[in-house]
C-alpha cells in the first residue's frame, strides 16, 4: 500500500470538522509514528524516511488540518510534546499501521501459496501439442494445484472469458475479442502443409506456392467470424481463390480427412507430429502466409500468484523474472506491450524443426 491509500474516519469521534468523512493518507499515519519514533525530531523522522524535512512537517499539518486536532505541543519550531488526543491518534495509528503489516503478510502468504485451481482456455492445438509438457512440469512442481483445461474456438473463449470461467486464456490473434485482458506475447509459428506422402505435393522437388495450393481441395481450420483471415487474405493479395471444401477446430481431425483424401491439409506447425510421418508428409510454409503470434492472457484485476506466474514463465519460458515480477503490476495493455517490446519470440515449429530462437 502506498501513499495514494486512504482511511475514511467519521469525525464525530476525534474531530471538530463539519465534514461528513475525513479522509487521512497512509503516508500520513507513517510519518506520524516516524516522528514520534525519533523524539518528535522531525528531521531525524525525515531521515529515517529517506525524505525531506519540508515534506514530513507538511504531511503532518495536513493531518492535523484533516482531523481538525493538534496532535503535539508546539515549541517555537520544534515539537515539545504530544497532546491528549494526540495520544489517542498515535495509538491508533500504531494500530492501523500493524494491520497494513499484517494485511501485507497474508498477501506474501497468499502470493507464495502452493495450492489452488488455475483453469486454462485454449484451443485444440495449443492443449493437444503445446501445452502437455508445460503442464507435465507444471504438476511436478504445484502438485497440490488443480488444473482444468477448457477447449474452443476464439469466440467460445472470450465467452468464458466473459462469465469469469477462466483465469488464463492462451489463443493467437483476435485481440479484438479479448478487451478485457491482459496479452502476453509468448511464441511465434508459421503453418505446415499436410498430403498423404505419395501426394504430388510432396514430390514437387522445388518451395510451395499459393499457387499450387491454390489448385487443390483444401482442409483448414474454422475460420474466425469477425473479419477475414490471415490465410484466405494471403490468397487474395495474389488473385487467388482457395477451395476451402472442409473446416474444424481440431487438427488431427483435419488429419483424418487429409487421410481420406478429402483435400490438402494447412495447420499449424506445432501440429506436426512425428508420430505422422509414417503415412502423411509435413510441408514447410513458412512465408505463404502471415506468421503468428500466440499469447497467454489474463483479467486486468486479477491478483496473479506465484503458481499462475510460473506457468506462464513455464509457457513462455523466454520471459525473465523481471519481466515477470513487472508483469504482476502492470494494469494496461500498453505497459505489457511497452515491457516486451523488445522481446525476441522463439518460433515454434513442428516435431522435424522444434523451437527456434527468433533472430
């Protein structure tokens, strides 16, 4: 608590004011005791403080001001003694000073406690090929943390956003959608073309073109609704029009009806499983289409404690424990975007390119 905190008293007690409220600071309270603490020497008080003579005198008529009560006996310029009622404020404000204490305890303790529920909104990508072994280390370290994992589209997490169903929510892009938080930077990736491997896709012996792609049946991920995305506008900047003939949210059943035959399957590159490679081959497609960025948000009120901040830290583990700690006390979205400015993203990739750190 700082000097901005404010204790509202009704003056029918201690005050002579015709004022409903009186309305003291912190801070004030602080430098009282200081003063009373170092013989009523304002000046030792100030440097006890690590602050100016001038300063803690103004404080401390302004609270006498505020109360309406002279709280010391006045000696020339020098503080003789403490009054009657200034006895009783003093009394009181150790009191209130040993409550702030202890609140400030209860939050560490509170802050550093090891048990509780964190509950995640993602999509099927992140939780089926992303998140597995944050969580594995997660509960190695919070076994006594419940976890609970939801699954959707952007627009299904911004709704549980919405009901307060969530503490995190990990997505790439519609920042539209998610006023409400905080985002955190945390990884870059591209996407990765998926054929059964004697499709001619793959045998082509030279890099993919839109234009190619452009020549087959396509299977892609539901498409946001609110605006045009990313993929069908990389088609458009060039003439083309793609033949999206099958969309879902879930990339292994985009696998499936690859396996079918049903068209050429376009996911992200953390898709990319190895396990796959036995029937299906993974075509870079790094620079076709925009790269993108994954982040990891949370509620601008939300009070984060020491668990939450390591599985973000664990998510995104180029972040350092400054940015960390400075991430607890930031409130805006431009402070986030001020305090990783210069963060250099690693770009996530499949099993073949793993994680890459960005140039």
């Amino acid at each position: 608590m700082g000097g901005d905190a404010t204790i509202a008293a009704d003056n029918s007690h201690i005050g002579r004011r015709n004022d409903a409220t009186i309305r003291m600071k912190l801070q004030q309270l602080k430098y009282l005791l200081a003063i009373v603490d170092n013989g009523l020497n304002i000046t030792a008080a100030a440097e006890k403080l690590y602050t100016s003579q001038p300063g803690v005198s103004k404080q401390l008529k302004l609270l006498e001001e505020e109360l309406g009560l002279q709280l010391f006996v006045r000696k020339g310029k020098s503080l003789g003694g403490i009054t009657a009622a200034g006895e009783q404020v003093i009394d009181r404000a150790r009191s209130i000073m040993q409550e702030v204490e202890n609140i400030r305890s209860l939050a560490s303790e509170y802050f550093d406690e090891e048990e509780g529920t964190l509950s995640i909104a993602t999509t099927h990508t992140q939780a089926r090929y992303v998140l597995p072994e944050v969580i594995r280390k997660f509960r190695d370290r919070y076994p006594q943390v419940n976890l609970n994992l939801h699954q959707g589209t952007s627009e299904q997490i911004a709704d549980m956003v919405k009901a307060n169903d969530i503490d995190f929510a990990i997505a790439t892009g519609s920042h539209d959608l998610f006023d409400d938080l905080l985002l955190v930077p945390s990884y870059h990736w591209d996407r990765k073309i998926i054929v059964p491997r004697d499709h001619e896709l793959a045998t082509l012996g030279r890099k993919l073109t839109l234009q190619d792609l452009a020549e087959h049946p396509l299977v892609t991920y539901v498409f946001s609704f609110g605006g045009q995305s990313s993929l069908k506008r990389a088609f458009a900047d060039q003439g083309l029009e793609p033949d999206v003939v099958f969309t879902a949210r879930d990339a292994d059943v985009i696998k499936t009806y690859v396996r079918m035959g049903l068209g050429v399957g376009i996911v992200a590159s953390m898709a990319e499983d190895c396990g796959d490679q036995k029937d299906l081959a993974a075509i870079d497609a790094e620079g076709l289409f925009p790269r993108s960025t994954t982040w990891i948000g949370f509620r601008k009120d939300m009070v984060l404690r020491r668990y939450m901040l390591d599985f973000v830290q664990l998510f995104a583990p180029h972040i350092t424990a400054e940015q960390l700690e400075q991430t607890r006390h930031v409130r805006s979205q431009a402070d986030i975007d001020s305090l990783f400015s210069d963060a250099k993203l690693p770009v996530r990739g499949g099993c073949t390119d793993g994680i890459i750190e960005a140039a």
